[in-house]
C-alpha cells in the first residue's frame, strides 16, 4: 500500500487533487477528447464515401492523371541501388542524421556556390520530415529568443499555429490573403511588419505558400527584406515545395536565397515530402545559415541536442534515397524531369479548370486559379460552397476552400468544374 500512498502525496503536492486517485494508481479525471485533425477527418470521410464520382481534393499529395499516388521512378531507382548495396546495414545515424544528405540539402536550398557553403557558416540536420523541422526551429527559438514573437500568415498550412504554441512562443496571425481580390494582401504584410514587436521572427512561406498558393512577386520579397533589415526582424522560411512549385529547383529557392545573400540570418526548414514524393518517411532537414562558423557550429550542437531530447535522431531510409540520388548525376536529371512532369500536371488541370469555367460562364473572374502555384489552389469558395460541393457533388476540400489541384485529372476535372459552377450559383 505504501506507493499508493506516495503517489496520492504526489497528487495533492503537485496539483491540490486527491479525488484522482485510485487503487490502481493517480487517473486522468482531467483528460478530453482531442478534436479529430480536420484534414484527416476529411480524408477519412472521402475514404467512407462510395460514390464512384466523388472527388478528392483535401490532401496535400500528388496524384497522377489516374489519380493515384505516384511513385517517382527515380525514387524507384534509388530503392533498387539501396537494396543492392551490400555495405547498407541498419545502424544508427550520427544524432545530425546523414552527414551527406545534410550537406546535400544545404546545397540545394542555398546553391551550391553559395558563400554560406563555401564559408562553412550554415549548420544542417535532418529532421522528421517539414513537420519536424519546424518543431526543432520552433524549440530552438523558445530556447534561445524566449522573449520573441512569432508572425505568422493567415491563413497558413494548418500545423504552423500547433507547432509553435507547443513550443510556447507568442503568436501573432496578419492577414496574408485579401478575399475582395484573392491576391497577396501586401499592403498588410508590410504593414505589420512596420508595426512588428521587435525581434520578431517571421514565418515566411519559400514558395508555393500553403494554402493560398500565392507567392509575393521578387519586388515584393525585397520590400520585405527591406523593413525586416531596418527592424532587426528575423527571418524563418518553411520550404515544403522547392521544385514542385515551378518545377525548377533554383526558381523555388529564390526568396531564401535572397535574405542568405541580404546578410541575414536565416533558420530554414526543407521538407522532402512533396519533391521526392516520400510521404510517409519522413525526411528532411533544419538548415541555419550565420554570421560564422564558429556560431553555426554552436547551432549545429543545439539542433543535434534538441533531436536527442525528442526523437534521437530523424528515421534513415527516405534521407538514404534521397542521398543516393544527391550522389548520382543521371538520378538528378531524373529528379529534374519527375519535378518537371508533376508540376506541368498541376499547371495543366489549374488551365483546364479556368477554361470550363469560363466556359460554363460560371460568375466571378476564376483567373486567380492560374495565377496560384503548387499543390493547393485557394479557390475563394465560401464555407457554405464548399459544405454543398461535398454533399451534392462528392467533392472534399478544406472548409475555408483550399482545393489539391493534385486530385484532379482528365476524368473528374470536368464534374468538378461542372460542381463549382453549381454551388457559385445556388449555394
Ligand atoms: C507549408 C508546409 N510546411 C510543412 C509541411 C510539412 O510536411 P511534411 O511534414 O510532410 O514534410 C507542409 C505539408 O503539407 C506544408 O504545406
């Protein structure tokens, strides 16, 4: 009896509650039910939906025109060359993860004559994928800009708000996308940037901002750099899409690029998801770039020292493949036409849907759809539009009306088409 004793001297020290204690130990009297992650409950919904019509445009993954998921063949390739390698065993990864794919990475986001690379002042560790990526910048600012807010666009991709209130760092959201004209709503974004607490650090989007996918033009990045400069504000890319957005890989890396060149410091977070199409290993990488080398080697220790705490290090396999293609110049130019051939595909079904709906003379100027990049269209749907598209027509996508143009093709662009044009006149 005696542990029970302890343990109930434990509860009534820590949390004043005696009336959580059973036989069996201290309960969870305080627990709720997590609200379901609304785009999996929708994913799950189209799941369960039989219709043979429905549509899914909630996830952000790509699909062929069959509308499956695609393996890239140089993804194929690289699986091939691993399984054959007679030195691959399955050990741990040093806690930075692969050294190669590391430096890889930073070579790919920065250039690979970038002065960051050349004058060793960039610290890279792999992470579990964007997400946990984001989750180590987000721990090193609460350890080493405590006092630092967070801006962050709205809308943004659902996690950003999650990852850095985890954390603990403050939160402010500004308007990022103006509904009356479904463009960037720049104005406000240099508004509070002006405005902005200082030492702020900035959450931008690299290329294809999510969900809007609506990226400020070069002009418009160097005016924001301009003020971050003034105001000693701080920037913090999050690059998901680099090369799936344009399809070339050094267009997508310009922004960063840019604040690298600028002088600033910049904490950048790559995702391998989308570009490599590996989803479910969860490869990517944190880069920082610095002031020297001796203050991205201190980083580099921070970054390995807060992987340690939560996950050791990030999972080898996806950041394998991922190397084996880095390493092998065929495999590259593979990469390039596979980047090439998803990107064309989204352009494409983005033309094909403005064109049906001009067609279809459906109201309101749907020009926005071809000026969007990447995977997500923001379609200006309202909730309810969107509530009727997926009762009427079988159609998911997120309640503010982000549609993945991913999840269109041949066969079903044309009901969906048919479906928008429905619910913009009736719903
Ligand atoms: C803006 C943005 N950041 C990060 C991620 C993280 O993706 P992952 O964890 O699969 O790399 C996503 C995925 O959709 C995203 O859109």
């Amino acid at each position: 009896m005696a542990p029970i004793k302890e343990c109930s001297t434990i509860a009534e020290k820590s949390h004043g509650e005696t009336d959580d204690v059973t036989t069996s130990g201290i309960g969870y009297s305080n627990l709720t039910l997590q609200p379901e992650d609304s785009i999996f409950r929708l994913f799950g919904e189209f799941m369960a939906d039989s219709s043979p019509d429905a549509i899914n445009l909630s996830i952000g993954a790509y699909r062929g025109n069959d509308g499956k998921p695609w393996v890239l063949p140089v993804v194929k390739k690289a699986k091939e060359i691993l399984l054959r390698d007679p030195q691959a065993n399955h050990e741990y990864l040093p806690l930075e993860g692969l050294t190669s794919f590391n430096e890889a990475a930073a070579k790919l986001i920065l250039g690979e004559n970038s002065p960051a690379i050349l004058e060793k002042r960039y610290a890279a560790v792999q992470t579990v994928s964007g997400t946990g990526a984001n989750r180590i910048a987000a721990e090193f600012f609460a350890k080493f800009r405590p006092s630092a807010t967070v801006y962050i666009t709205n809308p943004t991709w659902g996690n950003h708000k999650k990852i850095f209130m985890a954390a603990g760092l403050p939160i402010i959201e500004y308007e990022y996308w103006n509904p009356k004209t479904r463009s960037i709503n720049h104005a406000q974004v240099l508004a509070t940037l002006k405005t902005a607490l200082p030492g702020s650090i900035f959450l931008l989007h690299a290329c294809a901002h999510n969900p809007t996918g609506l990226d400020p033009t070069h002009r418009q990045w160097q005016e924001i750099a301009d003020i971050m400069e003034s105001r000693n504000l701080n920037p913090f890319f999050d690059c998901a899409y680099q090369g799936f957005a344009s399809g070339d890989l050094d267009t997508d890396a310009w922004a960063v690029r840019y604040f690298v060149v600028r002088g600033f410091n910049v904490i950048c977070a790559q995702s391998f998801s989308k570009n490599f199409g590996l989803y479910a290993e969860r490869t990517g990488c944190l880069v920082g770039i610095f002031g020297d080398e001796e203050v991205a080697r201190m980083a580099k220790s921070q970054f390995a020292y807060l992987l340690r705490c939560s996950i050791s290090h990030a999972p080898g396999f996806g950041a394998n493949i991922v190397d084996i293609v880095f390493k092998n110049e065929a495999l590259v130019r593979e990469w390039k036409e596979n980047l090439k051939e998803m990107s064309t595909r989204i352009s494409q079904m983005r033309e094909k849907v403005v064109q049906l709906l001009v067609e279809l003379k459906t109201p309101g100027d749907w020009s926005h759809i071809t000026s969007q990049i990447g995977m997500f269209s923001y379609t200006g749907l309202t909730m309810p539009q969107v509530a009727a598209i997926k009762m009427k027509f079988h159609v998911y996508m997120t309640d503010e009306g982000r549609a993945s143009m991913a999840g269109l093709n041949e066969k079903n662009v044309e009901n969906f088409a048919k479906a928008v044009d429905w619910v913009v006149r009736n719903a």
